[in-house]
C-alpha cells in the first residue's frame, strides 16, 4: 500500500512539472519570446556589475585589513639589510598586477552590461586589428622587461658570494627529517672540514673532520640560535636526507637545502629580537594575551620570537623543524660565546673517536696555565698556611715508575715561568702514592717522582736554594684507598710554598 502511494505522488509530481512547463510556454507565446529573453539578459548584466562592484571592494578591503600580518606591511618591516630589496620587488610587482587585475575585472563584467543582447543590435566581427595586437602585445613587454630587470638588479645584489678579504659570521645549517644541525664557529671563527666518508650514525652524525684543527672550537647547537646584529651573516645550506627549505621569514632568507648540493645565503640582521618586540607593541592585536585560553598570559609582543622554519613539505613531522633564533647585540652575543663549550671538547675529546688521543691541544696548554697562575696567587694571597699547598694536577707518570711522562712538560713548564716571575718564592715539592703494596716501595717511589720534579726545574734555570723535595708515601691520602677514585686522588704531587 505504502509502495502504491508513493508511486501515485511520484506520478502527481512529474503531472505538475509538465503542466508548468505548458505554462511557462503559453506565458511566452503570450508575452513573446524575445521579450523574455531580453529581460533574462538585463537582469544577468545588472548582477553582473553588482557582483563586479562588491568583489572589488571586497577584495581591496581584506588587503587593507590583513596587511599588519603580511610580511613587509604594517609591524613586519624587514628585519635584514637585503630585504627591503625583496620587499620592493613584491610591492612594484603587486602594484603592477593590481592595476591590471583592476581594469580587467572591471572591463570584463562592463562589456557583459554594455554589450548585452538588444534589439537592433548586431555583433561585429573583427579578424585582426594591428593597433591592439601592437598594444597588447608592446605595453606587457615593457612591463615585464621593468619588473625582470628590477628582479636582476635586486638578485646580483643579494647573491653574490664574499671573499677571502670579507669580514663575516658564517654558519652551517644541516636540514634532516625532522630538524636543524646548527653548526656554529667557535672563537676562531671558521668552520671545520666535513667528509660524508665520516659521518656515523650516533658518533658523527655530520662527518666532521676532527682531526681539523679549525672543528676543535665548532660547536653544535642543540636548542636556540643566537646571531650577532649589524654582522654579515653567510649560512652554509645542505640536507641529510630530503628537501628541505631553510627560511627565515623576518630576514627575507629562503633556501633549499638539497642532499648532496650545497648551497648558501648571505644577509645581515638589522633588528634584534627586542627591537622587533616593540614594534609589535605599538599594535593593538598584538597586545592580546598569547594564549588565548589564559588572559593572564604573556601579550603577543613580549612572546614573539624570530623562527627558522622549513619551508618545504618534507614529511609528516614537518612542523617540528621550527628553531628560535635571537638576534641580540654583539655584546651579548659575545658573552652568550664565551658560555658555550665546543662540540669536540664536549663529545669527542678522549674518546676512542678522538684523532688527538695522548695529545694536548694548544686550548688546553693554554688553560692549564692560566689555572695553574690563578692557583699560584691564590696561594701567596692566603695567611692561612694549609692554603699554601698546590695540587699540581697535570704532572703525571710512567705506570709504578718515578719517570715523568710527557705531557706533564706543559705544566712544568707553567710552573718554571711563574717561579720566575716570583723570584723570591721558594717551595717544597711533595710526593705520595697510594697504599697499593709495600709501604717502604712507596716512600720510596713518592720521594724519587718529587726528586724528579725537583730536577726538571733545575734543568730550566731555576735556583737550587729555592727548591726542596719530600716524599711522603701513602701517610697523607686526600681520597679513599678502598675506591679506584679515591687511590687515583692520592697519587700526587704537590706544591707548598715555605717563603715569599
């Protein structure tokens, strides 16, 4: 029955279409035809221009709305020295197209309503005409040869690569899925060699050539990336695996980082971070809280941060490939510098992947000394006698023999040059050991180590009647025999200061 019924509505439904159908062409044999064709065609020209006019208000307004958060407008003024280039190059090239885009909207829908059907009228055929294939043909031409050429002018500006005689920061970015290696120049500014030969999974993950003496201050940074303002900045591009993109919109700097095909940018950051801040402070949005879920949260100005971000699909975990970077004054990039330990010295220094094993590195020498003086005036400065023993902690020797080993020159030496500057200074070398075996062995082995350290002062000039050695075996531990730690504390050699 119910199947019956909706047949029967489905018949009643086509009846109706048909009979309106009738209708309508009785209404148009009535009305004539022509005459309900023209108002079709008035009435789709009228929407035609109507439409015309609000897509163009439309459009021209959201431009004007949205342009504090388009790069080059509003707060976002380029923060690098070459981007104002790029950003004229956007904007000679948007006027351009705008004007353009303009007068053909307008022309396009005015010619639907000025050249709708009517009576009389009739279309006009045209073949060729020289004049507009001479105009539309000479005026594009001009345009695009201003717009090419400004382009030119602009990309040997920004490309062109720096020389040896250059003053520059240059550092190395490694894009890979999904993240940066930022490899930064230590004190030296330079950075060490590379060879794809060594790269090892979980060892040397860039294959960095630590036997360069240049990749011994290198150093890997693992979260932010900090730069110098007012510095020529080159950033070496490559990848690991697939395409990436190294961008970093503020500063205009957009390159692809290609496995196997390196490539670079130069800029230099005009803006720092803070600077950058209180431009978008004088905003309105970006006074509203960061989260919007938390009024109380810090406004969007005080949590901007410049970002490094990949600019090219590369995988799933594309997102996470974002990296603060802070540009900060040479003054405090200069002491963020001084805090930062090298890669090498951090990972790779007396590991068995380490190519200076058994050597000591200019760096080292160097600090060895300086501490070695600072412990020095510690102890002449001291009224307290227990305060005036130094540990001489690089003095080191051959395996249960008195001989001195090689490295421990370097201190020795340190230790010649600040007695000689200290000629009125006469000291005590004392040795001990261990209590591993024989006691009288051990007296014996601490005051042979002490004598010998005696000798080699004496051998570099310094006064017999300044110097005095004593052995003291295993009676003075500072650590615990019970414990490998503690019986490697107690085999030293000190120094006490008797006069000054």
């Amino acid at each position: 029955m119910t199947g019956l019924i909706a047949f029967l509505i489905i018949g009643l439904l086509a009846v109706i279409v048909v009979q309106i159908g009738k209708v309508s062409d009785l209404a148009a044999k009535i009305r004539g035809e022509e005459e309900v064709a023209q108002q079709n065609n008035d009435r789709t020209a009228f929407w035609l221009v109507a439409f015309m006019v609000v897509f163009l208000v439309l459009g021209t307004a959201s431009m004007y709305y949205y342009k504090d958060v388009m790069l080059g407008y509003g707060p976002h003024q380029s923060a690098s020295e070459h981007g104002f280039l790029i950003d004229g190059l956007f904007h000679s090239t948007l006027i351009v197209t705008f004007i353009v885009f303009f007068i053909t909207h307008v022309l396009l829908f005015w010619y639907g309503y000025k050249y709708r059907m009517r009576e009389g009228n009739k279309a006009q055929f045209i073949s060729h005409n020289n004049t507009i294939e001479l105009i539309w043909t000479v005026v594009p031409a001009i345009v695009l040869t201003f717009l090419v050429v400004k382009g030119l002018v602009a990309w040997n500006e920004i490309m062109p690569d720096l020389g040896p005689e250059d003053e520059y920061l240059e550092i190395e970015a490694t894009g890979y899925q999904f993240g940066w290696d930022i490899r930064h120049p230590g004190n030296d500014g330079k950075l060490g060699t590379k060879d794809f030969r060594l790269i090892k999974p979980g060892v040397n993950t860039l294959g960095i050539d630590w036997a360069d003496d240049k990749s011994i201050d290198d150093i890997i940074l693992q979260e932010v990336i900090y730069l110098p303002v007012d510095t020529t900045v080159r950033v070496r591009i490559t990848s690991k695996d697939v395409l990436h993109n190294f961008y970093l919109p503020h500063f205009r700097v957009k390159m692809d980082a290609i496995p196997g095909l390196p490539t670079y940018f130069i800029f230099k950051p005009t803006t720092t971070t803070e600077e950058y801040r209180q431009q978008l402070r004088e905003y309105p949005e970006w006074n509203e809280p960061y989260d919007v879920t938390d009024p109380e949260s810090l406004p969007r100005w005080k949590a901007f941060e410049y970002e490094l971000a990949c600019a090219e699909l590369c995988g799933k975990g594309h997102y996470s490939m974002r990296r603060i970077l802070k540009i900060v004054s040479k003054e405090e990039y200069n002491d963020w510098l001084a805090g930062q330990e090298s890669t090498y010295m951090t990972t790779v220094r007396g590991k068995d992947n380490d190519p200076r094993l058994g050597q000591l590195l200019d760096i080292e020498i160097k600090e060895r000394a300086k501490e070695l003086k600072a412990d020095f005036a510690n102890a002449l400065a001291s009224e307290d006698v227990l305060d005036k023993t130094i540990l001489l902690k690089h003095v080191f020797y051959n395996t249960g023999s008195a001989a001195l080993s090689d490295l421990s020159k370097y201190e020795l030496d340190n230790l010649t040059n600040i007695m000689k500057a200290n000629s009125n200074v006469k000291v005590e070398l004392g040795g001990h050991t261990d209590s591993q075996g024989d006691d009288v062995s051990n007296l014996s082995l601490s005051q042979n180590r002490a004598q010998n350290v005696m000798n080699y002062l004496l051998n570099k000039g310094l006064d017999s009647s300044r110097l005095n050695f004593t052995g003291y075996g295993e009676t003075m531990p500072i650590g615990d025999n019970g414990t490998d730690e503690g019986r490697e504390q107690n085999r030293r050699t000190e120094l006490r200061i008797v006069s000054q």
